[in-house]
C-alpha cells in the first residue's frame, strides 16, 4: 500500500437538487486533493461526475419529485486507479434527437473525459460508474 493508502468518499441519500452540486463537487474536489491525484486527471473527473450529477437532477425524476443519489468514489493507490459511480433511483428516459438542440451528450461527454464508462439502467434506478487511471 502506497504512501496516500487506498480511500473512499461515500456519500449517500443526498438530495436531487441543483443547489447541492456545489457543495458535492467541492467533496469530490478535497478528495481528489487529499490523496494526490493529478490535476489534469481531477478536472476530468469533476466535470465527468458534474455531469452525471446534473443528469440526474434534471432528468431522473418527475418534476416536483423529490429524489435522491448516491456516489460512491474508490481510490486505489495500488491500481492508481479512481472509479466514481453514481446511482439514482428514478426512471431512464428514452433518448431523443438532440441533434438541433445540442442536449443528450452527458454520456458521450463521460466516456471522452474517463478511461471507461459503465451504465446500468433498471426499472429502479440507473448506475454510471467511470474509471480513471492515472498513472
């Protein structure tokens, strides 16, 4: 085990509300610097995770529901690897041409800004966990 040991950043049942991505993205920002993760590969991240974040606040549940996610960020020192997951639990909306729009590219963003990109998608909720490695 390296000098910075392997770590996590759990946070979970957190509200699906804008004003508190912020204040998760300044955790997820602590924790990249606490165990000395290179700032280029931590910009990725925040913005990769930000991105999921905001997804989920926008799109998971119904307007005026009240919903919530997890993410679960894991660090081994070991595998200089970094994997964020994020979970919620509402409804995956079907996608629609964005094309005119340029909306809908959350998810090709997350594969461009991570080495991989895993989506699960059931009746209760959606999983996206990414995985960067950084050395």
């Amino acid at each position: 085990m390296g000098a910075t040991a392997d770590r996590n950043l759990v946070i979970e049942g957190e509200r699906a509300d804008p004003h508190v991505l912020a204040t998760v993205r300044r955790r997820l920002a602590e924790f990249a610097r606490g165990i000395g993760l290179p700032p280029d590969t931590t910009g990725d991240v925040l913005l990769a995770t930000y991105e999921a974040l905001a997804n989920i606040v926008e799109h998971a549940y119904p307007t005026g529901d009240a919903g919530t996610f997890d993410l679960v960020v894991e660090h081994s020192d070991e595998d200089a690897a970094l994997t964020v997951t994020v979970v919620d639990r509402g409804s995956w909306k079907p996608e629609s041409d964005n094309s005119m729009t340029r909306r809908g590219q959350g998810l090709r963003l997350m594969k461009a800004l991570s080495d991989s990109v895993w989506v699960d998608r059931r009746d209760e909720g959606t999983q996206i966990r990414m995985q960067w490695n950084y050395r």
